[in-house]
C-alpha cells in the first residue's frame, strides 16, 4: 500500500544505524530530539550540520533555502565564527573548534555536538539556545538576579564597613603615637629638670667648699708665701725631723742627730729639752687627754710614751 509524502527512501538517510556505531558529526537538530543520526551537510549560516532530511527541509523553507550549505568535510576550511549575540561563542573544552551548544542534564556535562554523540548519546539532551530562549522573564533569572542584587549590596556594606574599620584603626594608632611622643616629652623633660637641680647643687656645693677652704687659709697664723716670719736657728736641734703643735702654740720637736725631743716656743725663740737619749726619733703625737707624748723611731719597731710634766 502507497503512503504519500515522503517515501521509503528518502529515510534512509535519517535513520540512525544504532548506538554502537560511530559517526564524525552528527545532526544537531535532531539531537536535539534524542536522535542520533550521521550529519550530511554543513549549514554555514545556521552552523550546524544537518542529515539528509533536514537538508531537504532546510531548502524547501523560504527563510532557510538561501542559506549556505557545504560539504561535511570542508567545515574547517569555511566554517566562519558567530558574530551574533544570540549565538553560542563558548568553545568546547575537547573539542576546542567546535562551540558549546548542548547539556546533559543527567551528568551536567556542557558540550559540543560531536561530544555528545560520543559520550551520551542515550542522554536526554537540553539545546542550549532553546532553553536560553526568554531567560531574562523566567521566574528564576529573577530570583537569581535579586539574590544576586542582595550579595552585592551586603558585599558593598562589608566593603564600606571594612573602609570605616580601618580609618577607625589609622586614627587609634596616631592617637596611640601621640601619646607615646608625648609621654617620651614629658620624661625627657623631667630628666633635664633634676639634671639641672643635680647641677645647680654641686655647682653650689662647690662654690660653698671652695669659700670655706679659703677661709681656713686665710685664718693660718702662718703664711708660707713671702718672707720668713721666724726663724730659731740652734745647732742643738740637729736634724729636726717629727713637729707637734700643742694647743698653746709651742711645738715638740724630734733632734734625730742629738736624740732629743724640745719643746719651743710660739715665737720660736725659746727650746726646753724634755726628754734625751731617745734613738732616732723620727715622728711624735701628742696624746692630750693623759698628757702623755707618743714617739715613733726609725731605726727600731718600738712606739714610745712619755709624760709629760706640769713645768713644760
């Protein structure tokens, strides 16, 4: 029995020759339905390859008739690049010639249309310009886009929130430098302050212990600068070596040569001899609280004591 319209024929062309067999292309728009079915022909303006039947839809259809169809095999050579914005320009990962047109939504794998023949051709396949068709009303795109809005708002609050943390932390750390240079101020100040009370008392110290060391000297009976006040000229004071000055002014006097010890008037005018044979005197003390006389010889280790008489 006769069926009119397409014969028998003219679907060999279109129909898949099972899964297992291998094609180098296949044909986009019925991969979209499930089909997997070997490309014929290259359609350069719609790029996609198409089978036999789609060839022959292609150029009974007024809008498509005129497009350019080529050669499978002449793809790379003519194939020109989507200049559309409503085209799909991504590049395949694998197949980095061919633009990502499909996904699986069983793997959630984006492809090319060889991939997809070859790594899930069982798969139902979602065309990606079809699903992308009036994506910008769905209710999702905008619930994506307010979601989005809302990250980017508290994403800006953060920032500014940031900004403010760390203008708050620059002025903290001057505050905290000002405080340090001053407080170091006021501590180098201090200083300077008992240092110059430091130097303002020895400095009057000094000045106090040079005027009263000026007038010890200026109080002595006797001045060595000049001429010679008084002078005892005796040769029995041979050699005087050690001198004591009693509170009346007169002196005890050491004659090492003679080995006797005088005592000689203020005005050195007058000696009395008060103790003789005496070997090597050499140094004398004066001891007043027991009237005794305290003599040093040079010659032995022996420290002597004599008292000393009323009539002397």
């Amino acid at each position: 029995m006769a069926v009119s319209g397409r014969k028998a024929a003219d679907f060999r062309g279109s129909v898949s020759r099972g899964s297992a067999e291998e094609f180098d292309h296949c044909c986009e728009p019925c991969l979209t339905e499930g089909q997997h079915i070997e490309a014929f022909r290259y359609c350069v303006d719609c790029q996609e390859y198409l089978c036999k039947n789609c060839v022959r839809y292609h150029q009974k259809t007024k809008v498509l008739k005129h497009h350019q169809l080529i050669e499978k095999d002449k793809v790379d050579s003519q194939k020109p690049v989507a200049s559309s914005s409503d085209t799909s320009t991504e590049k395949c990962s694998t197949q980095t010639e061919e633009l990502v047109k499909f996904f699986c939504p069983e793997h959630e794998v984006l492809g090319c249309s060889d991939c997809m023949t070859m790594d899930h051709r069982t798969c139902k396949l979602d065309y990606i310009p079809d699903k992308c068709k009036d994506v910008g009303n769905s209710q999702e795109y905008r619930e994506t886009m307010k979601t989005l809005e809302k990250k980017l708002n508290h994403l800006d609050f953060i920032m500014k929130k940031a900004t403010a943390k760390e203008k708050e932390i620059d002025i903290c750390h001057d505050k905290v430098l000002r405080e340090i240079v001053k407080f170091r101020k006021e501590i180098n100040d201090h200083l300077d302050t008992l240092q110059k009370k430091i130097e303002t008392f020895r400095s009057k110290k000094i000045s106090e212990d040079k005027q009263k060391i000026q007038t010890v000297f200026s109080s002595l009976s006797i001045s060595l600068k000049g001429e010679v006040r008084a002078a005892l000229t005796d040769k029995d004071l041979g050699l005087p070596r050690g001198m004591l000055v009693l509170d009346d002014g007169s002196l005890l006097l050491c004659s090492s040569a003679n080995k006797v010890i005088y005592k000689v008037s203020g005005n050195l005018k007058q000696k009395q001899k008060i103790a003789d044979s005496v070997e090597s005197p050499c140094c004398i003390g004066f001891n007043k609280n027991r009237n005794e006389v305290l003599l040093g010889c040079s010659n032995c280790d022996v420290l002597k004591r004599f008292l000393v008489s009323h009539n002397c």
